[in-house]
C-alpha cells in the first residue's frame, strides 16, 4: 500500500463526511459483501412520537401516562424519549421516580409515587411473572403501525404505549446504492418482526433479523460470516457496539452514541446512510490505484 494513495482516500473521505480510523481500514472493504444495518436511528430517524395510549379497563390514562413517563424520562432510549415527551405533554409534570434500572433490549424498571413499575416489551414484563394478557377490545394489535410497549405496575399489566418512527428520506435511496454496488442489505433489530418488516420493505430490504436482544446482535454478525460471508455493520446505539467490532467493517452514524462510534471503523458523520455506499466505493477506488 503506498501512503500517498491511502492520503488522497482519507482527505476524499473527510470531503464526504467519512471519518476513517487508519488506512489500514480500507483494506476490510475489499470483500465486503453484506451490509447489516441497524434499524432505530439508522435506517429510521429515531426521533419518535407518542402516538396512542392504552388503558386497560379499571386504569387511569393519565396515571398510567404519569407512572410510565416519569420511568422513562430517566432513559435515553428513543422509545424512552418519545413517551416522557409524550407524557408530560398530555399529563402533566411528571413525578422523580425513585430507583430506576435500564434493562437493555426490553425495557424499564423502577420505583414511582411507590408503585414498582415496569414499561416495556412483553418479555420484561413475563419475567417479573406478570401476565401479559392476549390483545383484548381496543388494545393496539401487531398490525398498529409502530412500536408498542406494556406498562405494568404492582404486578399488573396497565395497558400499552405505542411510539412510532419514521424511515430517514434518504434510507431507500442508500439502498439501492448498496445494492449497486452487488451488496446485500440485512436489517437487524431489536424491535418487534411486523414493524421490521414493514421498514424493511419500504426501503427495499428482504433479509431481516427481528427481536434481537442487545447482547445478540453481535452473534447475528458471527453467524454471518461463518456462512463465509465478509459483512459491513451499520449502527447508531450503545447495544450495536459489539456488532461494529465483530463485523469486518463497521460504519458509525456520527449522530449516534459514543460507544458506537469507538467501536467503528469509519464514523458516517452526518448519519446520512447514503454515504456508507459512498464510503464503500471510495476505498474500493483507493485501492484500485494501489494495485
Ligand atoms: P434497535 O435494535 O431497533 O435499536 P433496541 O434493541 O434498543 O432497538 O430495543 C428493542 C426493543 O426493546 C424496543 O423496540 C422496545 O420495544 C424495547 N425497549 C428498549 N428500551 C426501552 C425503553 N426504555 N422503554 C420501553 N421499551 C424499550
Ligand atoms: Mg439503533
């Protein structure tokens, strides 16, 4: 590799808004032949909103607005975001809560007001033996667009929040350039399967790994590339940085978290998807010329 080729690649790359950790990063996307992306705050904007609440029969809305928004407002989740904004909008000012624990992947737990509390998805709430009772009358179904997460306190199961995200403007876009390039784009995600697959087809994904916890992420990459696959991972989150590190080329969006962007190779740094495409091509084209 001579240096001056490896130069005019990073100087290009800065153009562009890629940040690449070393030269000797290029040489990964030589075989790079899958892309795996992150799904909230990479292909999606990740700024949510609250977009309807559910109380079950015999539950205050706004008690369960106050308790689950007062919970969240400690976490930087984007779903954790949009429900204390949400909350405190139409309920009011929220009350401190007390202890307060993040479970990675599934949800929220703590103290309000004295109540032991928990918001998030149905496995956090089966884990702490509460029932989560079949969609009844009313209650958003898997077709409700968006992501739904239960509330539970004193061991009861409360109702439902559901929180909704819209795909970035330029997420199909970035896709089709990926496949231009003759790569496979994968969606990986912790979110539930019929809201990954309704983003998958909208920006035109057909492999998608739904429901993955955080620490699983990872194992998904793996399990990749002993299929011999060479894979570019694409993530914005705190539980994508283990995936960055494992994949043979890691691109962190620059709008994302800290840990991501330690773990990456190359830092995207606007989050403009499109530019991993970009980023691709130009160390492919660096070195071409070194050859
Ligand atoms: P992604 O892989 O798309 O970035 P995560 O792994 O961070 O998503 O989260 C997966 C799922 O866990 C979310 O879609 C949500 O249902 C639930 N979840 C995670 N954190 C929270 C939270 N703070 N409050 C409620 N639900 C949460
Ligand atoms: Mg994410």
């Amino acid at each position: 590799a001579t240096p001056t080729a490896l130069m005019v690649g990073t100087g290009r790359g800065a153009q562009l808004g890629i940040l690449i950790k070393g030269p000797e990063v290029l040489e990964s996307t030589r075989r790079v032949d899958t892309v795996v992306l992150d799904k909230t705050g990479t292909v999606t904007t990740g700024r949510m909103t609250l977009r309807r609440v559910y109380a079950a029969e015999g539950t205050d809305e706004r008690e369960l607005l106050r308790l689950a928004g007062a919970l969240e407002h400690a976490s930087e989740h984007p779903v954790a975001r949009a429900i204390a904004a949400g909350a405190a909008e139409r309920a009011g000012g929220l009350p401190a809560p007390g202890h307060f624990e993040n479970v990675p992947g599934l949800g929220v737990r703590g103290t309000v007001d004295g109540h032991d509390v928990l918001v998030g998805r149905p496995a956090l709430l089966t884990a702490a033996g509460i029932d989560v009772p079949a969609a009844s009358a009313g209650a958003p179904g898997p077709d409700t667009p968006g992501t739904t997460v239960h509330v539970a306190w004193d061991g009861r199961a409360r109702g439902t929040l559901t929180v909704a995200d819209a795909v970035k403007e330029t997420s199909p876009e970035a896709i089709r350039r990926l496949r231009a390039l003759g790569l496979t784009p994968v969606l990986l995600t912790g979110d539930a399967t019929a809201v990954a697959e309704s983003v998958a087809a909208e920006v035109g994904i057909d492999e998608v790994y739904a429901e993955v916890l955080p620490e699983d992420k990872v194992d998904v990459v793996k399990r990749l590339q002993a299929e011999g696959r060479s894979v570019a991972m694409v993530g914005d989150g705190v539980n994508d940085a283990a995936a960055l590190a494992q994949a043979d080329l890691g691109l962190a969006m620059g709008t994302g978290t800290d840990a991501a962007i330690e773990a990456g190779d190359l830092t995207l740094v606007r989050g403009d998807l499109r530019v991993a495409a970009d980023a691709i091509r130009l160390a492919r084209r660096t070195l071409g010329t070194i050859k």
